[in-house]
C-alpha cells in the first residue's frame, strides 16, 4: 500500500517526492503546474463524462433494437452484432459495431508445420514468393504476439493442395475470440452533398 506523504504548509512536492519551499519555486513554474493541473483534471472529468455517454448510448441502442426484435416474437437481448441506426428526416446517423479480438490456440503451430512442408515440395520458382508470404504472416511482434490479419491473409490464397487446405483448417480451428470491443459512432448529414461526416468525440480530431 503506498504511503501519503503530509505536504507541511509553504512547501509543495516535486515529481522526485522532494519537499521545495514554496519561496524557491519561480512564478512561471507555478503558473505551469496550475494551468497543467487544471486542464488535466478536466480532462478526468470529460473522459469519465464520455465514459458514461458510451455505456448509455450502447443501452439505449440494445433497448431499440430488442424493442425492434420483439415486434417479430423474437427475444434478444439487443447488445449484439451490427447495427446502423438513422433518424426519421435522415440528418443523422449512428453505427453500433461489436469488434471481435481473435487470438490463435496451439493449433497454428500444427498449420505452420504443415505450410512449411508444403514450401519445401512445391517447385523452387513458385514458393519462393509464396514462402516470403509465410514468413512475414507468422512474424511475432515486440510482444511475441501473431498479427491475426496476416495469418489470415492466407486463407485468401486459393491453393487447392490438399496438404495447404489441411493447413487453413487448422488456421481456422485455431481461432478463438479472446473478447468482443464495443464500439459506438455518430454522423451529420452534409446539407449540400448528402454525405453523412462523423461527430467528433477526439479532442486531437476537432
């Protein structure tokens, strides 16, 4: 558990824990600190703000849409898969997406076993652009982590060996959804051109 240090009166605390007379302290830092605090905590409190806009935006798109199913007799909870929602007089529109985190069981090292052999009986001419492709698809990054979008370029290939078909199924028996990321986006219809632009929630973005 970490100790609160007591800041005695006429000090303030440096970012090394140090106690500084606030006599020594030149106004221009001062001044730093306060505007840097203030904006800061603001900061806190407009994230925790969109926080909240989220999660209630998400329950009010999940209520509509299990308002919607159940015109049909269908249950459903409303909170899953994709939806585009866009108001009666078409000015504005919002997308509900729910992003699957796909990661890779032990699996994938049976199929990159089985797209190497592969490499090695094919001809010389015609794998040495398809094994360049392999190798980049199962590069690690800094975290020893596969890139899914790589690995799954391959099953794009349309190889008919029997052995790389093998292969892909065990690419895809080897997928497996770690998690599932709500995402949640807002657009205005441009009066003059009818395109619908997005509403910014990025401060770096507006």
């Amino acid at each position: 558990m970490t100790e609160t240090t007591t800041i005695p009166p006429g000090y303030w605390q440096d970012a090394n824990g140090n106690l500084v007379p606030e006599s020594k302290i030149k106004d221009i830092d001062k001044l730093r600190h306060q505007v840097v605090t203030d904006l800061c905590r603001m900061a806190q409190d407009s994230s925790a703000s969109l926080a909240k806009f989220k999660l209630d935006a998400m329950q009010e798109v999940a209520a509509l849409v299990a308002t919607s199913l159940e015109q049909y007799g269908v249950k459903s909870g409303g909170n899953k898969g994709n939806v585009t929602l866009v108001s009666f007089d078409g000015k504005f529109k919002l997308v509900r997406q729910m992003q699957d985190r796909i990661v890779f069981g032990e699996q994938l090292m049976a199929a990159k076993a089985l797209i190497d052999e592969c490499v090695q009986t094919w001809s010389q001419g015609a794998s040495d652009n398809i094994r360049v492709l392999v190798n980049h698809a199962f590069q690690t990054d800094k975290e020893g982590k596969i890139n899914t979008g790589r690995v799954l370029s391959l099953r794009r290939l349309d190889i008919k060996d029997e052995a790389w078909q093998q292969a892909m199924q065990a690419i895809a028996d080897s997928m497996q959804t770690a998690s599932t990321k709500p995402y949640i986006r807002f657009y205005q219809r441009h009066e003059a051109t009818g395109e619908y632009l997005p509403i910014s929630l990025d401060v770096a973005a507006v």
